[in-house]
C-alpha cells in the first residue's frame, strides 16, 4: 500500500545521504536505494526498487540522475543500476525529483508520462546552491594563500549569482573587494554595495590582485589578460567546463589556478543535501 | 662594517622566511641564519653568525626565541645552536627583537647589556595577529562542519580581542552569531554590533549551537556545560593551553572538540612574518 | 557656431542645477536655461533657448520633462516655457536627453525626427536611485522613531531594487531586519543576505515591528493586514502612488504611515543630479 | 507603606518620560513627580514629592540631576524645585540613582548617608549610549550634506566608543571610511575591520573628506589642520565643550562645522530612556 508521506531516495552521493536523514527527521518515512555500504541514522530504511515502487508516494534521484546516460548515479554501491523500461516502470504513477534529467528521458519512453520535477533548473535551488559554493571557495583561499583574507586584494569575476554571495562574503571579513561586469547597471550594485567596480574588459588594468575568483563561463582570462596579472596570484575557477582560464599561459605566467568544480557536495554534503529537500518540499506546496 | 639598513633573521620557522623576504623586497640587506634547508626569494643572504654579527644592525629571533630554553628555535637547520654567552656575545651592541624572550634572558648575563624588544607582548602585534587566528578557526569550521557558515547557529564564547574579530567575521558571512561575556558593558557592545548576548553563565541555556569556539582560557566548558549542548556540536577551542574544554567530558557527551594553537603560524605564515615585520617597524619608528 | 563639447541644461530643479554645475566641473560648457533666481557656479552660463541651440551639441531636460504635458518644468523660473514646434525646434539636430519624455513627445511631431534618449527608464538609473531613496527613508525613519534603527525590529516588504538596498543598509547599522518577498528564490536571497524572510501574505503573523518599510506598489497594508500590525508601529511607504497603505485604516489603528516620494531630489539634490550625470556619460559611451 | 516594586521618577526630560512609561509597561509601580504638563499613559501616577518619599523605595533623578547647582532639572514643569536638605530629606532610606551627582552632592550634607548609584558614570551606560548619538550623527550627516553618506568619503576622527561605533555604521550603509587613531593598536584595529586607517597628526594629509566627524575632545582640527581640508567639506563635532574644531578658522576656510551635543536624549528619547533604565536594572541585579 502506498504512503502518501513517504519518500524514496533512489542513488546519490553523501547529498542524498544528508538529505534522507533529513526527511526522516520531518517525520517522514524514507525509503533508501543504491547505499548499500551506508549505515543510515534511524528513520531511514534500505529497501530494492519493487519495493519502493510498492511503497512510496515521491522519488528523489539524485544530482545528477547519471552520468553516463545508462547506469544511475550511485556512489555507495557496488552493483550497477541500468536506466531502462524497468527501471522507469518503477516510477510509473510516482511524482518524481530528479537533478539534471536530460538523459535520463532518453533512457525510456515511459517517462513521458511520468511526473517529474527537475530540482536542478529551479531559481531557489541556484540561489541557495550559491552558499556552499562561495565558502567552498573561501575555504580553497585560505587554504592556499599564505596571507590572510582580511586585507587581502580580491577580484571577483562576474556578478552573477555566486560573484554576488561571494563578494558579499569577503568583504565580510575584510577583503578589499572589486568586482569586474559588463552591464552599467551591475556596475552600479558593485559601487553602492562598497566595492570596487570595474569593467570586465578592464580587469587587470586597474588594480594588481591576491586572489581573483573567477565566475564566468568564458575564455575571460586568456593569455593577453593572464599576462597583465602580478606573477604569484592565485586564480581560483569557479566556472563551469571548460571553465575561463587559459591553463597553460597561466602556468608559464606564474599564475597559480586552481579549478573549483562541484564545491557543494564536496565542501557541504548536509548543507547540499538540506537544499535539495528544501527546493522539494516548495516545488511540492506551489 | 655595521649597514645600518640591515637585518639579521636568526632561526624560526615559515614566518621569519616570510618575514625576511618582505624585508628585503622593502629594499634592506637581509642576512639568514637557520635555514639551511631554504632557498629564499632574492635579496636574503644566508650567514653565519659571525658573519651577522659583524655586518647587521638589527637582529630578530624568532616566536618563541626557544622551546627550551637551550637551543634556538630554528626549524629548518638540522644543527642545533645553542643559547649560551656566546651566542649572547653575537648579539651585543645590536637592537634584537624576539617573540617571548623570557627564557632567552636566563641563558646569559650579558643579555642585561642588550637593547631587546619583545615584540610577542605588543599590543599592536595582538591585535593584528587575531586575524589569521579568526580566519584559521573560520577554515577549520568550514573544513569539519558538514553544513555551511551562513545560517549555522555560532557561538563565539568571550569577546576579548579573538572573539570580537571572529564573531565580525561570522556575521559578515552570514552566521547568525550569539557572543557571551562577563561584563554588562561587554554585553552592551555586542548587542549593538547585531549579535545575540548571552551572560558567560548562560551559554548553553539560551539556545542550541551547530559550532561554538571558546576563545576564554578557563574551563567554561566543563561537564555540566558540555551535557546541555546538542550531540554533534562541534566546538573548536581556540584558548591557550590548558584550554577551556574538559575533552573527557566532551568525548562522552559527543560534542566534537578540536585544539586550535598556533594558528597564524601554520594558517597564513606569509601574514604572520608581515605581522612580526609590521610590528618591528612601528617599535623602530617610536 | 556649435561646440561639440557643450551641454545645455534646460529647466529642473536643484537636481538640475547639481548636475550643471557637476558637468562644467568635468570641464564641458555648459549654458543653462530656466534658472532666473539661481546663482550657478563657475563654468555654468545662463543663456536664453536660441542661444542654446545655437551653441550646444546635447541639451539635457529635467526629471520629470514636464508635469501637466504643457510646459517645461521650470522649478527656478517665474516665466512659462510651453512645449510646442517652438520649442522642439530648437532641439532639431541635437542629442536631447530627459526624464519620462512620454508626454513631452505628444506636443509636438517634430519630436520624431529627434535624437532622444530617456535616462529615467535606463536601468543604471534606477539602481543609482535606490540610494537616495534608502537613504532618505533611513532619515525619516530616525527623524520619526523616538528609538533607535539599531536593535529595532523593522519590516522591509518587497525585495525589489529599493528593498534590496534598504535592507542591506538597516542591517548595515544593527537593525533586525526582516523582508517580505513573494517568490522563493527571492526568500532565498533574504535568507542568505542575514535578514528573516517572511512571505508576503503572512508579513504581519510572524513578528511585530516598530518600523515597516513598503516598498511594493500594489495595496497590500489593505485593512486586514494593518489590523495586525501593533499600535504604534511606522509605516514608511516609499511605493509610488497611490501607495501600498490604505491609509484611512492605519489612521484608524493608530499606525502612523508616512508617505515619501521623490526622496532622491529632495533629500540628496546633488547625489540625485550626479546619478543623472552619469546615466548620460553612459549612454553617450555606448 | 513602601512598595519594594516602585519606583519614583523625580525630574527630566523626555528621556525620562520614557522610562517612566517603561518601568511602568515591565509591571512596576511608578510615580513621577516634575511632569506637569506631561499625560503620561497607563501605569505612571503623578504624586508630590513627599507622596513619592511615602511610597517609593526606588527614586530616580535626571541626567543631568541639575544644570546650576540649585534647582533640580525639570523640563516639563514651570514650578522650581530647589535642591536642599529638605530635598535630600526625601531621599532618605531610598536607593538613588541619578546622572551626574557632583553637583548634588554638594546641595546638603545628608546625601553623605544615602545610598546612590551614578548611571551616568558607567561603561554600559556609555556604551549603550554611543548608539543614538551615532544615529544622532548620522541623521544630520544624512540631512546636512546634499551627497548620499553611500559612496561619500567619510573621516571618523578618533576611535574609542563612538568612534566605533560610527565607523561600523557609516561602512555598514556604504561609505569609505577612514579612521584616525593616535596608538598603533587601535589603528590595527582601524584596519582589520576595513577602513583606511590614519594617524591623527597625518589626518588631512592623506585624503579629501566630504563628512568629518569629530569625536576627540581635544583641538585637533586647528586652523593649520584645517587649511588642509576641502573647501565644502562639512565637519560635526561630536566631542563635548569646549569641542575639538576652532570654529572661528573653519568659517573663514568654509568649512561647515556643525556642533551636535546631547543626541540621545535630542534625537531618540524613547531609545535614551531605555538605556537609563536597563543600566539601573543591571545595577539593581549586581
């Protein structure tokens, strides 16, 4: 018989941990698949597909659903799970959440008529995605800068999303904070939220930097834009594959780049993994 | 012949490197004693002692001179040197700066003879070095706590000089921050700058804590204050030996306890030779 | 004979005269007509609209261009200006840039075949202005509350431009700050800046304010909600007209609301003039 | 028959309405006495003095008690009340709290054998107090200058309590600050927490200010420092008589000085009263 309160959690990594054994402590019932070295905190049970299928009203995939487009993403088990007809038969009359699941529609035609939410493209899921993100990336510069971030010389590049929590955050405790964007008008939020506002074009003209925290998904830091930069500055890369950095001029310059990919389910599993279920549960009241 | 623009950097670890090379790229002579295993940045020459002796104006030692109380601390020579009247000789007519020199002053006589500044008792040199203190607690924070800063509930437990900078960076992240302390004045500063107050008898009563950092160096965290903390607390414990934590306590309790000394040194050695630098120039400057 | 470097300043009020006078402090000519009672600094030139246009490459016209669609807002003039074939003819070959231009392009159709530009719709205009604007509701909001902004409980409804920075700027000086917003992902920011977020149709349930900030343009202070509200709340209501308070029932309550409009020209005439100056810098840079 | 739960409010001004109508709204009896023309609200009684004598266990008396050594300070009464032994007879067996006492004490020889408690001399008090003279501070910057305190350039000269106080404020809603300090400690400080820090006999060598706030109560801005300053700059002084500006010379350089005395009680008498009776409530408890 079907629980209306229940939840499978179907693969995932230590997000899809956090995030079971926070459900269960709503006060749900969590159904688990695909964790089988995994000893869960109480309220959470380890279950096969059938019977979850059986069981649960709501299914939570992980992020991403796979990375191959055959197999589901399960990082604590050793078995393999195809994504095929019997899989998505499980998943049949489920209301199911699912983190990039381009590939997975491709798997089988059945879930064309399943109900799926994609928690990945939500707004909410982005924005708050942007915290683990930018202490990640705090926490990759105090690492590896011998100085101190407080009265350290910072560049963030980009004010989108995570350029605008990370900037926020540094001058928080105390860096001296300028942001580059292309726009006038973010220029405009860089100046009155009190820090140094500089056109992307113009990045290395102005100012000689620390640190630069790159947020753009663009070849901005090329070579003629690495070269104006002072040698032993390090460059940490925030943007997604390919990421902006010219890797190879920047290792003849000096320039110490460090690539920052996937920080929230490295850096904060429990925070990633709460955002997840919190984007569920407002994707489930609207 | 005595340059009057000359240093002598006798001994230390990764701060008196730091703090050599930025002397030198300030454009004075620097001469190197007990670094046999570096190789530093131009414009520091490795010496011997007499060689410093005859040459340099200023010597400094290093944070602490010594251990104990025998041999100079110097951590990357494999020879010992030993601190007797004939290192003390080395040293006379010369202004020598050291960090806790208590021990230092047993070692000769002829110390009673020689103009030394004690830079480790400074006020200046407290205050700044709170900053890599804070930013080291802050990395282990991020490192261990499996959620994020923003949003976690922080206790900073005494607003001396430590606490005032980490509860200021706390809040500039994004944590929402509860400081206790003694003093009603004390509580009075640290409502006005946004956090929450909470008498030093009182800490645990008032709320639950995801992270606390103890920064009073008395056993405020004793057995009866530990059990009213949340199982899973992490708390880091930035008081001077013998710190503030009964650790046996904690241990059963499940509160996480982690030592945090010598931070600056080992966080952000770069910042902590400027620190030493910045230190010594305003005591030659008075 | 017509200097490519001069700007004519024509009508406006002391926004206007800021900008004049910040222009030729910029090194420009400038000629400015409508200001009979003014005595404008060195480099501004009082001149007649012939002159004007005889001499001048870019005219600016003020904010709002006209009020009744009829005449030229002339705030420092006794004589009337109408707007007609006259008047866009003098502006024939020129760069004209004005504020809320709609009805100024109804008194004529001459204006058709003129270069405009609306500075008052550009978006770094409207970022720029929220400064003034939080600002000048800051100062109202000390004038009138007999507590003080630090430590008391304030209620920004809207995260909008203006929310945005209101916000940031109460929570900047130790308020408690709370903001209301409609979609989650704008929660979400709320959340991660520090502030409580509450949504906008449960605004009064969850805390009791002593300054409320409305800054969303549609009736939502509407009877049911003020009769939440405690008695002797502020209600500073920077929507524009006709506002978000119905304001027959907050007197009822004993909400005291404050209506403030046009805060930029009036708390911040020269800031607001130099907003101006620059939104033209950018669009003649683009 | 004395109530050990009342208290008697002898004397003030709007402050001490305020915390009349404060201790009254915490559950307290509370009689007043010097408020003719005063309608306080629900729970403070007006009685004569020897009303109060018969009933009260807990007097308090103004900040300043007295301007003149002879009449108590009674801003909302036309009657005088002289201070002399049949004042101080009053006041036997009570437990008195005043704010400024010297004068007093010297009206009759009985206060020798009362008990009274100085609210004005302690540091919670004073501490406290630097925020609404802060705000005060503020509010006339705001109102004075016709920039925004946003992006302007700001000197905080001194930094003990209102000095930091101001200073965080001022970077909290966006301004550059600097600050001056005479010690390198509190310049360590000044900059950890990031503003630009400057020694004060180097205050106008280093930058243009638009806003000066005083707060050393010394001559510091004489008429050579003054010469240095910006034409226009505008100049409060915060510092109690004789203030820290030659007013004379500044008027003649154009230097706008405005001289803000007494904000609490000025500018947030409700926020004033609060923190006269929290001090005595924590001088009850110790």
């Amino acid at each position: 018989m079907i629980d209306y309160n229940s939840f499978g959690v179907v693969g995932g990594d230590r997000r899809q941990i956090a995030l079971a054994e926070s459900i269960a402590s709503d006060g749900y019932t969590v159904y688990a698949f695909g964790f089988d070295t995994i000893n869960f905190q109480k309220g959470v049970i380890k279950a096969e597909l059938d019977e979850i299928a059986a069981k649960c009203e709501n299914i939570i995939l992980p992020l991403p659903v796979t990375a191959d487009g055959k197999y589901l993403n399960t990082h604590y088990s050793e078995k393999k799970t195809p994504l095929d007809d019997t899989f998505a038969e499980y998943m049949r009359n489920k209301t199911v959440f699912g983190g990039m699941m381009g590939k997975l529609f491709l798997t089988s035609e059945l879930w064309d008529g399943i109900d799926t939410y994609d928690y990945y493209t939500r707004e909410d899921f982005a924005v708050k995605n942007t915290v683990p993100t930018a202490e990640g990336a705090l926490e990759i510069a105090m690492r590896e800068y011998a100085g101190t971030i407080n009265g350290s010389n910072c560049l963030v590049a980009g004010y989108g999303r995570i350029g605008k929590v990370l900037a926020w955050m540094l001058r928080g405790i105390g860096a001296k904070v300028t942001v580059s964007a292309r726009r006038t008008s973010d220029l405009a939020w860089v100046e009155l939220f009190g820090y140094q506002a500089v056109k992307t074009d113009d990045i290395c003209d102005r100012d000689q930097y620390d640190l630069i925290f790159n947020t753009i998904p663009a070849l901005v830091f090329n070579r003629r834009m690495l070269s104006k930069a002072r040698e032993g500055t390090i460059l940490i890369d925030l943007a997604s594959a390919p990421g902006g950095v010219d890797y190879e001029a920047a290792e003849k310059l000096g320039i110490r780049v460090i690539k920052a990919l996937s920080l929230p389910g490295r850096v904060a599993p429990k925070a990633a993994g709460e955002i997840i279920k919190n984007t569920i549960y407002n994707i489930m009241e609207e």
